[in-house]
C-alpha cells in the first residue's frame, strides 16, 4: 500500500560487452601479479642463488647440512661431498642437502711470482 514497485534499470545501449568481460578479469590478473612478485619471483631468486652456492662448493669449505651437522669439505665430488664433522669422523653428503656456506677458503695463490733473491 505504502510500498512503490521498484523496476529495473535498462542497460546502456551500445555498451562494449568486452569491456565487461575485461573488467570482470581485472582483480584475478591483478592477484596473480601481486602473487608472482611476492611469492612465485623471490623462491625462483633463492633457488637460483642456492644452486649456485651448491656449485660453487670446494674442498676446506665449513659447511651447514640441512641437518643441522656443521662440517669441513675434504672433497667434492659430481653429486656428494665428503663432510668432516670430527677428527676420523667422515660423511658422505648429497650436494643438494647443503644449506649454508660458513666460511670459504681463499683460492690458493698463485705461483707466478718467485722470490727476489
């Protein structure tokens, strides 16, 4: 009685169905970039540094298994290191599980140079 019927508006003629489409994709793109530059980009970065800490591995090297055992290289081989954890204590270590580089050892002078005599 008090209560005025309420009608639908029409929609605007000539309206660019695309552009609706496109809008309605506009938040989902934009969480994916949001995504990509704060999780997907930085463990591709980490990864990569990883590897290439894992390649540069060499002999003296003090060294963090992902086991936590802190250890000195004595050699390196293509896929395993061999880990000193102790004097006579010597493990074999899949490359991979090295987490952390402690302290590496300065490359070996060169022996280009004789003493003045």
């Amino acid at each position: 009685m008090f209560i005025s019927p309420a009608y639908a508006a029409a929609a605007p003629a000539g309206g660019d169905p695309m552009a609706g489409v496109f809008m309605q994709l506009l938040p989902l793109l934009l969480v994916f970039v949001v995504f990509y530059f704060l999780l997907i980009r930085p463990q591709q970065q980490a990864r990569k540094r990883h590897l290439q800490m894992v390649a540069d591995l060499k002999r003296g090297d003090v060294v963090v298994t992902s086991g936590g055992f802190i250890g000195k290289i004595k050699s390196v081989a293509d896929d395993e290191v061999r880990v000193e954890l102790a004097p006579n204590v010597d493990v074999r270590v899949v490359r991979g599980t090295i987490a952390e580089v402690r302290s590496k050892t300065d490359p070996a002078p060169a022996n280009d140079s004789k003493p003045a005599s």
